[in-house]
C-alpha cells in the first residue's frame, strides 16, 4: 500500500523534487516497479477520462433540464437575451 501512494505522488507530482529524483531511479533499477507504475498511470488516466464523461453527462443533463422543461421558461428567455446582446 505504501507503494501505491509512492507511486501516486510521484505521478500526480506530488512528491519533493528529490523524493522524485530518487523513485525515478528505483523505477530505473527495479523492472517490477517500472511496470507497476506504466500500470498505475493508465489506470490514473482512465480514471480521468471516466470523469470528463461523466462531468460532461452531468452538464448536458442539466442543460437539458433547464432548457426544456417549462417551469424554466423564464431562466432560458433570460439566458437567451443575455446571448443576443
């Protein structure tokens, strides 16, 4: 587990520029490691994309309600005035 969050920090650059310098060179000498961390960084970077297209489903649902729904109406008139200025 200590392992992970060396890795994480590493990656996310959260560690001190000497605690990096050095886990750098654990990953140069430990082939194990290096694979860990190829792992631990797709894994990071589909964990972010997860969230871009969930926060874009979130957005486009919330457009959706206040631009369809009519109890809304006045809110989307006044958005839609403010646009054509």
């Amino acid at each position: 587990m200590n392992n992970i969050k060396e890795v994480d920090d590493h990656l996310l650059g959260l560690s001190a520029p000497q605690d990096s310098l050095l886990f750098e060179a654990k990953i140069i000498l430990n082939p194990e490691l290096q694979l860990n961390v190829m792992w631990h960084k797709q894994t990071l970077n589909l964990v972010q994309q997860y969230g871009r297209e969930q926060l874009c489903a979130d957005i486009e649902a919330v457009h959706n309600k206040l631009f369809t729904r009519p109890e809304h109406l006045i809110f989307r008139q006044n958005i839609l005035r403010f646009f054509k200025r």
